[in-house]
C-alpha cells in the first residue's frame, strides 16, 4: 500500500499534519520582517588610519604599502584597496566568500600589529571593521529649531536623539550630517609670540599640563581613609584666559595677553543642506539580521516621543529606503495573488468541474503557508529574493495537484467510482509526481550553492523554492487523492477525442514514422537558437525603478567648502527644473554613503558633496527612473568645475575599468587618453575618473645643517607648524570639562594671520640652546602640487574609469569600448583590470555554468535512481535544448540582458521542462511493463493519455507567471527576465516535446535492444 492509498483509507493523520503546517507557516509569516533585498555577509574587511596632516605621498609611502605588503600574506585575500587622501588611509580587503569574516578580522589586525612598531609615531591607532550591506541608512531625518543655535542643535542630535535611538531594536548606527561641534579656541597674536620669544607649542605644552586632573594618592582623615585628586581644571573659557605660567626665560605670561580665548566651534568641515537651506541632519542605520520595516516603524515611534518631549525642536523625516521595500513586498503580494487566481482559473477551463478545481486550488496555499515557517526557521526575511521565489513557483506549485486530479478525472471516465478511481489513478501516477518534484529540487538547490556574489544573493531562493515544491509534493501525495475521494463525483462513462487531439496523434504518428526528419528539424530549431546568443548582451543585474537618486560631485583640488557648497547649490538649481524631483538633501564633507554593494572607501572630503534626490512614486509621474536618470546626467554634466557622478553605484549602473601601473606618469597619460576614447562612445552617460589634477600645496624643506647646528629636528619642525596652524592632534589636546561632556581647548595662530607664507615662516621654534628661531631661518618655504588624492589597487597604482551604462548592458558596452585604439594599444607598464560589474559578471556565467551543468546531473541521477534505467534518462534531457528556443527568443523580444536573473530562468527550466518528459517516459514504461503494449502502442497511448495534463501543466506555469513577465505592477527590472525567460522555455519545449520526446525515447530504446545485449554477452564470457 503506498502513501496515498493510505492517505485515502486513512485520512485524519493527513488533515491534522497539514493543519499543524498551517498554523506554523501563519505564525511564521507573522515573523517575518520585510526587506528589499537579504542580509549578505560580504567578505570584506575595512581598515581605517588617520594620520592628521599628512600628505597622500607621504601615507603611500610610510603607511599604505608597508600594510598592503603585511596584508597580502593573508590566505584568502582576493583584493586589496587603497584610497590615501589628506591625512587619512582608508583600506578596502576583499576576501574570498569561503573566508570566515571574524577570522579574516583577527588576520588582518595580527597583520598589522606585526608592523606596528615601523608605522609613524604620530598615526593613530587602525580602526578595523567589517562591511555591513544592511548599513545603508533606512531613514534621514532634518532637525531644526527657533531657540537653539547651530551647536546647540548639534549638541542635541549628539546627545538626546542619538541615545535615544540607540536604544532602540534594530539600529546600529546614528549619524549626524551637518552642524557643528564645540570647542574652545586660543587663537595666538603671532606679533605677541614674536615679542615675547615664545613659541605656538611651547603655549600648547604649558596649557596641557596645567589643564587636568590627576589622581593624588589618599589620605586618611578621621580613621577613614580618602582618595586624593588634584583638580587643575576651569570650566569655562573666560577662567582659561585668566590663567598665567611661566617662560623659559621666568617671565609669565597670561594667556589673554598673547591670544584671544573664544568658546566657539570647530572648524566647518561638513555641511547639511535640505532644498538649499541650511539643516542638522542625522541618519539612522539599521543592524544586520533586523528587518528595515520593523526597524523603520520602530525608530519612527521613538521620534514621535522625542518630539514630545522636546516640543521646541522641529525633526521632518527627509528620505527614506523603507518605502520602497514596503512597495515592492505590496506588488509581489499582488502578482502572487495574481498568479495563483490564474493558475487556478487555467484548472477551471480545462477541467470544467468545480470540485477537482477546488482540490487542485488547494495546493497553493497548502504548498507556499508551511513554506513561510522553513523560512523563518532559517531566519530569512520577505524580500525580493524569497519573494521571487514564490511567486515563479505560484504556478509549479499547482502542477503536481493538476496531474493527479487530472488522471483521477480520466479514472472517473471510466466508470469508476471515486474512491476507487482516486486509489487506482494515484497509484499509476505516484512515480512520475514524485519525479517531477524531486528534478526541480535537485535544480533549485544548486543556486544555493553557487559560489561568489551571486550566490551569496540567491541562497535564500533556492532554499525557499526547494521547500515549496516539498510541500506541494507532500500535498499531491497525501491531500489531493484523499479530498478527490471524498469530493468528486462520477463521470459519465463515454468520452471521445476532440479535433486537436486526433490531429495530434496523426502528428506524433508522423513524427514516429520519420524520426531522421523529425530529430533534425529539432536540431535545426536547437542551433539557430544559439546563434541568438550574439544578439543577446550580457549584464550583471538590471537597475531598479525606485524613489530616490544619489549625486556625487567633486569640486576641483584645492577647493574649500563654501566652493564645493557652491557647486552643489548650483546642481540644486538645475535639478528643481526636473519635475519628477520632489526633494534634493545635500551633503558637503560628510563623505559618500551610498550603500552599494562594494564597502564605500570615502572618507570626509571638503571637495565632496553628496545629493540624495527625493523622486516622486512611479505612479505618480510619467518617465521612469532609467530615464530621469539620463535627465539628470545630462543637465548636470554641463556644471563646469564639477566632477559628477549619477547613481549610487549598484550592479547594472556602471562599468568599473581600471588602469594599472607603478610609474605615475605613464599612468595618468594613458588615463586620460583612454577617458577621452571613452567619451566619445555613443549611447553612452558620463564617465568619471579618478586621476584628477594636482592641487597646490605649501611645502618646507628644512636646511638639514642650519637646522643641525641649532639642534632642530624636521620632526620639531612639522610639529610646530602643525600645532601653529591647525592645533595639535584631538588626543594630545587639553579639554575643558562640563557637565556631561568635554570641549577641546584648540591653540592655533590667528586663522586671520595664516594669509600669507610670510607668517609660516616667523613661526618660532626652540633650538637646543633655549632660544626662539624663525623658521624661515632654518627652511625654505615655497608653494608646489602634489596629488590631491592616490589609488591603489592590489599594491599598484590605480586610475580608475566609470562610465555610466544608461540602462545598456555592461557587456555590450565593454565589447565597444575593447574596439577603441588607446586602449588596444596601451603603454607595457600600464595593464586593464576589469571590476565592479564586470568581475561580478565572469564569476556569476562561471558559477550558473556549474549550477547548470550539477543541475542536469542531478536531474539524470534522480531519474536512473527511479526508473532503475540508465538509458530512458537520456529521453528525459532531450526537453532542455528545445527550451532554448523560446527562452532565448522572447529575451531578444523584450530586449533584456543575460544577466544574473536571466540565468536564473534558464537554471528554472532544467527542472521544469523535465517535468512534462518524465510524464510521457513514466507512461510509456508502465504500459509497456504492466499492460503488456507494444513500443509503438505505448508511446501512442502515452502521448493520448499524458498530453492534456502536459499541456494544463504548462498554461498553469504560464498563467502563475504571467504577472511577473509583464511587469506590471512594481519595479519589473529584476524578476520580469527571468519570468520571460520560463514563459518562453515552457512555450517552445512543450509544443516540441510533446513531438519529439516520442521519436528520442525509441531511438535510445533501439541503441539499448542493439548495444546492451553485445555488452552483456562480452559480460558473461569474461
């Protein structure tokens, strides 16, 4: 007795487990948190080092490559990025996907201890960190108010608003854009300095050891026993500038005397604007393995307390990436509701019976309910990855449902009664039902296996997948039979073939009497097919359609902030001229976070703005976001002085080219040559490179014997200067102590007396003897350039060149742009490394070749284990090369890439044009085994019994998929190729199989009857 026979005689263990399954999948779904894309764990780690002051030349040569030499002994280190800008190194090290990440952490950081001791004094300790995908921020927020200044507003988001939303579930980090920071300022008269013979660090030095408090011993009063602290702190800066030491010389000297104390800010380097007015903005990000809608709602709820609170303050939500994670989940709801309604009404047409309708329909929410409970069990989150993976399978899951009903319908035609119709017919069907799921389980877990990023994205859909064709298995098997006795009524006995049936057959017996036509007329089809591919480009993942729009602009070398504020207000203008613009928030030096699938190396630039630009809903203007984008390329791109970079960088927006190479010169030459071929490739954006102009400079070479004599070091010398014209480094500052917080006590020059290189050089420094010496003296003070910033990648030397794809595939565009003669015949010492997109793509055709190739194994395997035959196997795979056809072909109709989603579709019909082969193969067999036909008897009998359900299956897929290909509803850029790609596989090897599957089951029965005998004959004699 098999499964379903018992099912059938027994069937309240059936009910009560699918029950069970039910209530888990709902209280699993209500579980489950709703995100845009999953949670990766990118094998990236990033090392920061700050060295204040310090120039990229020097960083490159004291701090970069010693680290990237320590580094590169690490196993599994695939790249290694390096960005060095004015006092700060920022590393980026991409590690293999099969490297653990705490492991790799420990690795570098034992790298860098190694060399500890031979880095510069003055660099600050690295900080390491991993690469978190889920940190881009969810929401943004601008704060303002009547009664407070800038730095008091600062001080609050500091304070009060960061706390607060610390505490909060699900975030991980608070940071503030714009405003200003606290400190107290002594600013030197250098005229006074000069008079008195007293130098900017000597001042520093005596303020520093006056200012603190130390620990003092203890004492014992009273029998008691106290400890003792010695407080030689003021609390604000009037008492600073009342304090008075002594000189070298035993003068003393008050500090109001020689500079002016002032409690004000630090120095602008950053700056928030939100539609060119100037805000306090904080940004909110969320932690890994916390959903960005529960998180959202959450802070959201912690801010309305907030302003509660604080009803003085004013915080406006600006942008967010929430609303269109919750869009997206809303639109493939609908298209699984979609999908379902018309598989089910696909099962009505055919059928024409409510009752075996609504025992067929019953697989779909008994099929995808328990699946939302593996999920949650596996920590997985409803994005569009799972999401996609049940709404392709919506019409798969129906599949195994229809064929059992459809068989026990045939059954009932007979004359049987139900229960006797449902045993029989479940029982003839068992075999191929079950063959049929375990093909596509065996093709949908490999894509969860699959190596690099691309398997890193789809790992969550081939486990939900797989657990959704498990359970309507488990469904056809135990609840279809059981609710088709129990449901179904008898049928009248007679019943004659229709046109298109008798039709049919003549063609397969055609088919069966010419089979060298009919296998080469396939071949014919197979090989045509493939020349398609040329016509087809190649791509990573296609750019989505969504609300928000990011900017990046560089002002020229040398720029300060109000220039770079400048260019930004200037970019707002134009942008306002686009209607589809609803907001436009800027960030000038607070450095560029985007969020994409690379960890962003930029650190806080003056010369940098980034742009976060507010779109309205898709529904709520005409153009799409590809095309806005185009807009806003081309309007800002005639802003001259400003380097302008569209898009955040996602897979699908740019092509990354990089030029590599040891000599600078030679380097930077071929770069500009090769930008310029770039610019002129039609059908093209922008192209952005990163070998931008040198910027000046001030430089002091020291006169080593001057400086010698005086018993003067270069190190004294560019600490002094430092300490004269920005202040000493944060840590070695004194502070000024207040409730609740601590202000850096700033010595510097007047910024008003820092005009002129005749200043710098009456700087003073102490010689050995104790005397001031004028720096110029002992230096030569001049103006030179030097590089604003250097790139490394891999320990070399890097430009690198993005242009912007505008919705063209990144392969198309890299096939044109290897045409053009700069980079053909580039220098010897400079070479073309490939990344971003385009290494992302080599891996992703590598990877999915192996998934393919382990799927079609798996699927034969699962075959022989269950036909116990080697050779009709083989019949089974004929299916997939006639799939080609149409997948390729609607590609090219619909102009879609063979991107990532693409393979996907393809990796999909292995296991479902297998479904409609095993059906026909199972029958054949069964005949010719338990009815006693002959081959020619069976394999007609199969193709008149097996065709209807074949085709019923086929429209069932089609229908369930429907919604997706057409993309009607949500951003379509990702799942609409990949439902295309099915629908046209589904079309053509059907129409074809149920042709020429017939013809390739008797060739390989005619190779088994001729060779098998011979080899077992020569078996037996040895």
């Amino acid at each position: 007795m098999n499964i379903s026979t018992w099912a059938i005689l027994k069937p309240t263990p059936s009910i009560l487990l699918f029950i069970m399954l039910a209530i888990a999948g709902m209280v699993g779904f209500h579980n489950l948190g709703v995100q845009n894309m999953p949670d990766m764990e990118f094998p990236s780690v990033t090392v920061t080092l700050v060295m204040p002051g310090a120039s990229p030349i020097q960083l490159e040569a004291e701090v970069a490559r010693p680290i990237e030499d320590s580094i590169s002994s690490i196993g599994g280190v695939r790249h290694v990025t390096t960005t060095i800008s004015d006092g700060a190194v920022a590393m980026v090290i991409e590690l293999a996907f099969d490297k653990s990440l705490p492991e790799a952490m420990t690795d570098v950081r034992d790298a860098i201890t190694r060399i500890r001791s031979t880095l510069p004094t003055a660099l600050q300790e690295p900080v390491i960190t991993r690469v978190n995908i889920a940190g881009l921020p969810v929401l943004m927020y601008a704060v303002s108010s009547d009664n407070m200044d800038e730095s008091d507003l600062s001080w609050f988001v500091d304070d009060i608003i960061t706390k607060s939303l610390l505490h909060v579930s699900g975030v991980s980090q608070v940071t503030r854009q714009g405003g200003v920071s606290r400190e107290v300022r002594v600013e030197l008269d250098p005229v006074r300095l000069q008079s008195l013979n007293v130098t900017a660090g000597e001042i520093g030095r005596q303020l520093r050891s006056m200012q603190q408090e130390s620990p003092s011993g203890r004492g014992e009063l009273g029998g008691l026993r106290q400890p003792v602290r010695t407080l030689g702190t003021v609390s604000n800066a009037e008492d600073l500038g009342n304090l008075s030491f002594p000189l070298t010389d035993g003068r003393r000297v008050r500090i109001n005397d020689i500079a002016n104390v002032r409690d004000t800010t630090v120095e602008r380097q950053q700056l928030a604007l939100l539609d060119g007015k100037r805000v306090v903005s904080f940004s909110v990000a969320r932690a890994r393995g916390h959903d960005e809608v529960s998180t959202a709602k959450a802070v959201r709820l912690a801010v309305d307390q907030l302003r509660a609170a604080n009803p003085r303050v004013k915080i406006a939500e600006i942008s967010n990436t929430v609303d269109f994670s919750v869009s997206e989940y809303e639109a493939a709801m609908r298209m699984l509701y979609e999908g379902a309604i018309l598989a089910v009404l696909v099962v009505w047409i055919f059928l024409r019976d409510w009752r075996a309708t609504l025992v067929s329909a019953v697989a779909l929410p008994l099929s995808i309910i328990p699946t939302f409970a593996v999920m949650a069990l596996m920590g997985y989150k409803l994005n569009t990855v799972t999401l996609l993976a049940l709404t392709l399978v919506i019409g798969i899951l129906v599949d195994d449902a229809i064929v059992e009903v459809e068989n026990i319908m045939r059954h009932l035609r007979m004359g049987k009664p139900p229960k006797k119709a449902a045993i029989e017919a479940a029982t003839e069907i068992g075999l191929a039902v079950v063959a049929t799921s375990l093909t596509l389980v065996a093709v949908f877990l490999p894509t969860a296996f699959v190596g690099g990023l691309t398997g890193a994205i789809f790992q969550q859909f081939g486990w939900t997948a797989s657990a959704a064709v498990l359970f309507s298995l488990a469904v056809a098997r135990l609840l279809t039979p059981m609710m088709a006795a129990a449901f179904l009524k008898p049928q009248p006995h007679v019943e004659e073939d229709g046109a298109l049936m008798r039709g049919y057959l003549k063609l397969v017996t055609w088919c069966l009497k010419h089979r060298a036509a009919t296998v080469t007329g396939a071949a014919v089809i197979f090989f045509g097919s493939l020349m398609m591919i040329s016509q087809i480009p190649s791509g990573f993942l296609s750019t989505e359609d969504n609300t928000m729009e990011f900017v990046i602009i560089g002002a020229p070398p040398g720029s300060n902030l109000e220039q770079t504020t400048a260019l930004a207000e200037r970019a707002r203008a134009v942008l306002e001229t686009i209607p589809e613009v609803e907001s436009v928030f800027a960030a000038i030096g607070a450095g560029v976070n985007v969020g994409n699938m690379r960890a962003d190396s930029s650190t806080g630039d003056v010369r940098t703005a980034q742009l976060t630009i507010g779109l309205y809903p898709p529904e709520s203007r005409k153009r799409k976001h590809i095309e806005v984008q185009a807009d806003i390329r081309k309007k800002l791109f005639l802003i001259p002085g400003a380097q302008i970079s569209v898009g955040r960088g996602s897979p699908g927006e740019k092509m990354s080219l990089m030029l590599s190479g040891d000599n600078p010169e030679t380097l930077m030459k071929a770069a500009r040559a090769v930008e310029a071929d770039l610019r002129s490739m039609p059908n093209i954006g922008g192209v952005k490179t990163s070998a931008g102009v040198l910027r000046p400079e001030i430089v002091i070479r020291p006169d080593f014997a001057r400086a010698s004599e005086l018993g003067i070091t270069s190190a004294e010398i560019g600490q002094a200067v430092r300490v004269a014209t920005t202040g000493d480094y944060d840590f070695n500052l004194p502070r000024l102590n207040l409730p609740g917080r601590q202000l850096y006590v700033r010595v510097q020059l007047d910024p008003s007396a820092m005009g002129a290189l005749d200043t710098i050089g009456q700087l003073r420094l102490m010689s050995a003897t104790g005397a001031a010496v004028p720096l110029s003296n002992i230096a030569q003070i001049s103006v030179a350039d030097g590089p604003a910033q250097i790139d490394r990648y891999d320990r070399h030397r890097y430009v690198s060149l993005a242009v912007d794809l505008q919705g063209r595939a990144v392969g198309e565009v890299l096939e044109q742009a290897r045409k053009l003669p700069t980079l053909k015949t580039l220098p010897p010492d400079v070479d073309l490394v490939l990344a971003g997109d385009l290494e992302y793509m080599s891996e992703m055709m590598s990877g999915f070749m192996l998934a393919m190739l382990a799927g079609i194994f798996c699927v034969y395997a699962v075959m022989v284990l269950l036909f116990h035959d080697f050779g009709q196997p083989i019949t089974v795979l004929a299916a997939l090369p006639l799939a080609a056809t149409g997948a390729l072909g609607l590609l090219w109709v619909f102009d879609y890439s063979m991107s990532m989603a693409a393979l996907i579709g393809l990796l999909m019909l292995i296991g479902i044009v297998s479904k409609n082969s095993i059906l026909l193969v199972d029958y054949v067999i069964m005949a010719r085994r338990d009815l006693g036909m002959d081959r020619l008897d069976a394999v007609v009998d199969a193709c008149h019994k097996r065709a209807r359900p074949i085709i019923m299956t086929t429209f069932a897929m089609g229908a369930g998929m429907m919604p997706i290909a057409l993309g009607l509803d949500g951003d379509s850029s990702f799942r609409a190729p990949m439902a295309v790609v099915v629908v046209g596989g589904l079309i053509t090897s059907t129409l074809l199989s149920l042709l020429v599957v017939p013809v390739v089951f008797e060739l390989v029965d005619d190779m088994k009857e001729k060779y098998i005998p011979a080899v077992r004959r020569k078996l037996t004699r040895t």
